[in-house]
C-alpha cells in the first residue's frame, strides 16, 4: 500500500481557503494526511507509464497552458486510479521533485569535480612548494625594481652616464647605424667600442621594435637579473640535495645589496653577465658543454673583461676533463680552444680593437693603474715585479670596506670551499688594483661578475660543513639568514635599510610633466647640449652633448634646475651669448635656442 496523504492535504487547503474568506483571522487548525490503497498488480504499469510520460515530454513542446507534455500525460493516466485535481497536483509534484534531484546531481557532481581538481592542486603545491616559493620570490622582486627603477627615470634621476649612453647604441643600432653613440667627452659621433666591447647592446636592439623607449631597458635588466635566482637554486639543489636550502641561497641572492644596486644604477649590459655566468657554472656542473658555451659567449659579449673569466672555464674544463676517471679529450680540446681564443680576444679587444676606435688613443681605463705603468704590458708586468706595491695598494681601508661588503652576505662562508673564486681573480685585480674609487664600491655595475661565484663558492661551502657536521645544519640557515637580513640593513637600497635609495618615491619632481612637455617641443633632428639627468630622456638622436660640452655651437641647450645654484654660471653665460636666445624658462628648467 501507498500513503494517502495527497487526497487529504489538498482537501485541507481548499478548507482553509474557504475559511479564510469567512474570518480573516482565523487560524488553520490542522492538515491531516489520509491513506488510500494501491493495489501491487499496478506498480509496473505505472513505472511505465512514467518513463512513456517522460519520452513524450522529451518528444513534444510546451502546452499553451504552460503545463508540459509530460505533465499531461501524467495527469490523465493518474486519473483512472485518483481523482483529477489529485492527479493534476502529483503529476506537478514530480516534476518539482525531478528538478530539485537533478540540480542535487548537478551540485554533487560540480562539487566533486571541484574536489578533485582542488586535490590535483594541494598536490602540486605540495610537490612543488619550494619553486613555487621561489617564483613568489621572483616576483616580488621583479615587481619591486620595475617600478623603483620606471620611477627613477620618470624623476630624472637616470642620467646620460650611463643609461643614455645604452639607450643611444640602441636606438642608433636599430636605425641602421650600428654600435654608434655621441662621445660622452665631445662632439664626434663615434663606436662604442671606442669604450667597451658589450656587443649584447646590438642584439638587444630589436626590443626598440616592440617599444622605443629607454624603461624597456630597465625592465629587461630587471628580467634577467631576477632569473639569476633560478640558476642559485638549481645549482644549490644540484650540490646540497636539499630545496629548502637552495631556495633559501635563492632568497639571500635576490636580497644580496651588490646585486641590487646593479640593477637600480641605470642599465649596463654588464648586469647580464650575472645570470649568463651562474648559468654556464650550472651547465658546467651538470657537464652540458654546448649550453655552457652558449652562456659563456653571452657573458663575453656584456663586457670586454669578462672575456678573462670566460678563458678561465676553458682551464677548467680541460683540467677537469683531464684528470677524469674517464678522460674526455673532446672535453680537453674544447677548453683549450676556448681559453685560447678569450685569452686571445680579449688581448686584441685591449691592445688593438679598441684603442684603434679611439683614433690610435690607449683604453681610457689604463689611466686608473698609472702607478704600475702606461701601457698594458708595463702594468702587468710591474704588478708581477712589485708585490710589495700590490700588497699596499690591495689592503686599503676602503678596499677591505669593498670585500667586506661583497663575502658579508653569505657570512664569509665563500672562503672555506673557495674553488669557484678562481673565476674572481680577474675582475678583483681589475677593482682592487685600481684608483678609480668606482670600481671598488657596490654602488655601481662593477660587482655584476663576480656576485656569481661568491655565491657558488658559499654552496659548496656549506655542503662540505654538513657532511663534516651535520648537526650544524640548523645552526647554518639560521646563520645565512642573519647575515643576508643584517648585511641588508647595512649596505642594502630598500625601504628600512640603514640608507635607504629610495629618493624615486620620497623625493618626486613634482613638475616632471611640465618638464617633459619642454622636451618634447625639442625636433629629434636637432642637436642638444643638455643636463645629464635630462640626457637619458633626449638620446634618440645622432647629436647629444653633455653640458657644458657644444654650449657654443648645439642648436638647443636645456638644463635641468635642481638647485638654485647649479649651473647658474653657465646659464648667465648663455643669457649674454648674443647667439642664444630663452625659448622656455620654468622652475626646474630652462631651454635656449640658437639664432637662426
């Protein structure tokens, strides 16, 4: 038997609709829910009749009384067994009964594939947590210094020394005239390599195609800076065995203050060297000789020295190769050629290519070792016989200031598995030999090639510790950590640092528009002696000079005015040369034209 409750419930509302009418206040007392019988020899003609009622309603529209075919249906075949008002009403209950099932089924469903899915991810996340933590690390920092270094330039804190200078090279490459920029010290126009050799600037030329503007630069410096982080990690994972280890070498390297001052002064191709470096060591380790030497010619075209470190690998390589177990004298012939030919290179880079681009002048750089000689051969050849000078000149206070700032980070550790610091050995004598204040400070570019082997150097550091002690293992990250945060405060360009460079956020010009409206009234075809702060915004052009430089003879002179006082001589000389005349005069700039 079947429930009766339906005949009652509906005779229980009608009552009460009726009593409604009569006495509005009255209360329904009570539905009461009756039984009536269902015989069983039924039960299969009507689970028939039902799947037949759903096969019309699949096969049929909707009725112009809004009831559906299905429901019809239904209606009157329960209408030989229950009353029509009854079968009306259970035929509709079914269909509110299926809705409500399926859209169940549907949530069900929809929530268990969303288990699934979510399951799929707790696992990867799992799986991957430390690359994807170094990613966030990524990240952050690529967000940080896109932005701080975009504000630097929009604030004109940028200069033609040395961004201009790049940008130039670029945009002159771009154009068809190739390696070529305004002498920052004259009037010619002349080759870049009449300075360095970074020959990376004419293949980053056509990035101008995708936007011709000085920030892409940055921002590409900013990329390839960044994934230095992941050729730390896989090269820490690769020795230490342990992810959280190298993602934590990863953290220190992003945070390392020498790093991050590369990539805030301006744009150098040099700064590529950093990451082509940590990966031709990473390609080295893992003995994938063709990657390494693809990264190897990246690194040597950023920079003429960097030539040196590259014969170094050659060393090596071929010493490794052979004193192996299973001697590889493809390996052995690789290195030699290699460190033939950088050796080599760089020896006609110095002596020849790059003199020969000044008009016959030496490198301008032989200057900062005048007190070992004139000539490249005298220089070396009175570091080698003059070890004492060496040794006075190396052990300044400012210099150990420099190391100290360099080795601090990795709490010094680079020095108990010092291998890899061979490869420092060029550039350091380069900085420490010098008497250019520049090259021993962090500030600048000029640390970009060595960051990468203090860094592999402290790897194999702490995984010769730990094997000789393990329980220090602890005490080691622990350790990292607070010289890398301390070494940060100390020396580092972030916000809470002890100074930090942050001027490009707290220090705004405030009329920067009004600044690059004047500038912008300059034609590009015209020549220009200007401010080198205002330098990095003029260079695409064949002519720019830097001021004071062709004040005489430059079609435009404009002057950046950020001081009462600054260039105030040379502006009153121009406000009496007969051949100028004011075209703009603001409050932070003014602009002179030549008579025509």
């Amino acid at each position: 038997t079947l429930q009766r409750c339906l005949v009652k419930l509906m005779q229980a509302i009608l009552e009460s609709e009726r009593s409604h009418k009569r006495e509005s206040s009255a209360r329904v007392e009570a539905t009461l829910f009756s039984i009536f019988s269902l015989s069983l020899e039924h039960l299969g003609f009507l689970v028939g009749f039902f799947v037949f009622s759903l096969l019309m309603g699949y096969l049929s529209l909707i009725t112009p009384m809004g009831l559906g075919v299905r429901e019809g249906v239904l209606t009157f075949g329960l209408s030989k067994l229950i009353p029509l008002s009854m079968a009306g009403f259970l035929s509709i209950y079914t269909r509110f009964a299926l809705m409500l099932s399926e859209l169940l089924f549907l949530i069900f469903s929809v929530l268990l594939f969303k288990i699934k899915a979510l399951n799929k991810k707790v696992n990867y996340i799992s799986k991957h947590f430390y690359e994807l933590g170094l990613l966030c690390f990524i990240f952050i920092y690529n967000l940080y210094f896109i932005i701080t270094t975009f504000l630097r330039h929009d604030n004109f804190y940028t200069g033609r020394f040395d961004l201009g200078n790049m940008d130039q090279v670029v945009w002159n490459t771009i154009n068809g005239r190739i390696f070529q920029f305004t002498n920052p010290d004259g009037v010619n126009v002349m080759s870049r390599l009449s300075f360095h050799a970074d020959f990376l600037l004419i293949f980053l030329s056509p990035l101008y195609l995708i936007w011709n503007n000085p920030k892409i630069l940055l921002l590409i410096q900013t990329l390839a800076i960044s994934v230095g982080a992941i050729f730390i990690y896989l090269i820490a994972k690769l020795i230490l065995k342990n992810k959280k280890l190298a993602l934590l070498f990863s953290f220190i390297f992003l945070l390392n203050p020498a790093l991050q001052f590369v990539n805030l002064y301006d744009f150098h191709a040099v700064a590529f060297s950093t990451t082509f470096l940590l990966a031709a060591s990473f390609y080295l380790i893992r003995k994938n000789i063709p990657l390494m030497l693809i990264f190897l010619f990246l690194a040597g075209i950023t920079k003429e020295q960097i030539w040196l470190i590259v014969g170094l690998f050659g060393c090596l390589l071929a010493i490794k190769s052979y004193f192996c177990k299973k001697r590889v004298n493809a390996n052995i012939a690789i290195g030699l050629i290699l460190a033939f030919f950088s050796f080599s290179f760089f020896y006609y880079l110095v002596n020849f290519a790059m003199p020969l681009a000044r008009g016959g002048e030496e490198h301008f750089a032989l200057s900062y070792y005048s007190e070992f000689g004139e000539s490249p051969k005298s220089i070396i050849q009175n570091v080698i016989l003059s070890p004492d000078k060496v040794v006075e000149t190396v052990f300044q206070k400012e210099k150990i200031d420099y190391l100290f700032q360099i080795f601090g980070p990795l709490g010094f550790l680079s020095f108990v598995s010092p291998g890899f610091l061979i490869f420092t050995i060029p550039d350091f004598l380069i900085k420490l030999l010098s008497q250019n204040k520049q090259l021993y400070q962090i500030y600048y570019q000029y640390s970009a090639s060595v960051t990468p082997f203090v860094f592999i150097s402290a790897i194999y550091s702490i995984s010769y510790l730990i094997k000789k002690m393990p329980k220090m293992h602890n005490f080691l990250v622990i350790y990292l950590l607070f010289w890398s945060l301390y070494t940060a405060y100390l020396f580092g360009p972030l916000p809470g640092a002890r100074k930090p460079n942050i001027d490009m956020y707290i220090k705004q010009q405030e009329d920067k528009l009004e600044i690059k409206k004047v500038l912008s009234i300059i034609p590009n075809e015209s020549s220009i002696s200007a401010s080198n702060s205002l330098g990095a915004h003029l260079m695409h052009r064949q002519n720019i000079f830097t001021a004071p430089i062709a004040t005489e003879s430059a079609d435009f002179v404009v002057l950046l005015l950020r001081s009462p006082n600054k260039d105030l001589h040379l502006i009153n000389n121009l406000k009496q040369n007969i051949n100028y005349k004011i075209k703009v005069e603001e409050k932070s700039i003014i602009l002179f034209e030549k008579n025509r």
